[in-house]
C-alpha cells in the first residue's frame, strides 16, 4: 500500500485533533486528497484509512472507530497501541499534570455515575507526589484537557471523553477491578454512561444509543441478561439519542 501526500495530511491532522465524528472523517478526506491532487472516491474512507493505518503500525498507533455513548455517533480517534501508561499524553503533559489526570481517573472509575467533581479534584492538587500545583494551575489544566478531548466537562463535573476512552482502554482495564471497568452487554465496549436492568441482582448495563437499537425492534423489552423487563424510560431515552444525532 502506497502512502500518499494526501494521506499524509490526513494523518497530521488527526495527530492535531485527536478524534473526528463520520462526517469530519469524510470531509476531511474529501479534502486530503483534493488539496494534493489525489483520486478521491466518497464511499472509499475505510480503505484509505486501512492504508494510513498500515503506516502507523510501526509508530504503534492506529485510527479506530467507536460509537459516542452520548449520542450513538461513530467516531474516528488516533490511539496509541502501546501498552505503556498515559503513552499518548506523556509528550504533552508535565508529570505531575499526568498524576492529577490518573487521580482524576481514579475518581471518576470509583464513583457511581462516572464522574469526579471539580472540587475533588482540585483539592488533590497540593497533594501530588511528583510535585504540587496552585488551585489555579490545576484549572488550567482542566481546561486544556477539555480542550484535548481527554476529558468532557459539564456543570463543574469531569468525565471521561470518547478519545480517552478509545484511547485508554487498554490502561483502564489492566489498572482497575472488575467492579469498577463497566462493560456494555450489547457492544462490549467499555460504558460510562449507561442503563441498568431493574434486577438488583443483575449486572447488565447498555448505553443509552445501544438500548435504542436492541430494544427497538422488540414487543416487549427484556434485559439480555436475565429477561427481566427493562424500565419504561428505555424508550425517551432511546428518542433523545436519535434526536441528538439528528441535529
């Protein structure tokens, strides 16, 4: 496979961006290979992406898609494929703004809905082992973290965002118990942001876009798991995600 130009842009641009929705992806590549005077064909994203990847395997990186929990919308994020921690950020970020982020990380794989606040985290600042930082340091990095796409933050609550999700998945799953890694029993992907089924004494969880998709089609809606009959709320749920990806 032969790497072009246009390829080329393509992969400086995700290396910039970090994470692209389907239609980014698309313009994006429409772009890539009009600016370099490259063969372009609009239904052919996934093989030109197989040639971008087959560059980045010996760079231990890769492109790869996943939906968004939010809104069921698919994704194209550059990940490290190494196993080492935090690979991706390390070149980026000063080691004691990477021991805040696992902190932070810490917090929100602990916590019941996945989140940690921006209280808790701030006041972990002056406690770091690498080496401490102001109250105002900490917001900054915050920040710029929401601004790298590693975290999403909404009313002064931090989560985990797609890009790191995709891109940390690896380092999620080996560093933490299996009580805290959540999985979605349709996809299989790691959740965060999910339904439960109404028996206390199952385990299955499903995002959001995942129930719309698996329960839509069905008279009567059961947990995959046990069959017990899944909320009510199942259905707006499932209508507010389609709205969402609508817009």
């Amino acid at each position: 496979m032969v790497l072009g130009e246009g390829h080329q842009r393509f992969i400086q641009t995700m290396m910039i961006r970090g994470i692209v929705n389907e239609q980014e992806a698309k313009t994006l590549h429409q772009h890539c290979c009009e600016v370099h005077k490259e063969h372009y064909v609009a239904d052919k994203l996934e093989e030109f992406i197989q040639v971008v990847n087959s560059k980045l395997e010996a760079l231990n990186m890769q492109i790869r898609t996943r939906a968004s929990e939010d809104n069921g919308m698919t994704c194209y994020a550059l990940v490290n494929t190494a196993n080492n921690e935090l690979t991706r950020m390390s070149s980026d970020y000063a080691d004691n703004e990477l021991e805040l982020f696992r902190r932070t990380m810490d917090l929100i794989m602990s916590s019941d809905d996945s989140t940690a606040s921006s209280t808790d985290i701030l006041n972990m600042a002056d406690s770091l082992q690498t080496r401490k930082l102001t109250k105002s340091a900490a917001e900054c990095l915050l920040k710029r973290m929401v601004s790298d796409n590693w975290l999403v933050e909404k009313q002064g609550d931090y989560s985990l965002s797609t890009r790191c999700v995709m891109d940390m998945e690896p380092y999620i799953r080996t560093m933490y118990d299996e009580e805290q890694v959540k999985v979605c029993a349709v996809c299989h992907c790691l959740a965060f942001k999910y339904q439960i089924c109404a028996n206390p004494l199952c385990t299955v969880k499903i995002h959001n876009p995942c129930a719309e998709k698996y329960f839509k089609k069905k008279a009567v809606q059961r947990c995959p798991g046990c069959s017990e009959l899944w909320p009510n709320k199942v259905r707006a749920e499932c209508r507010q995600s389609l709205s969402q990806r609508q817009r």
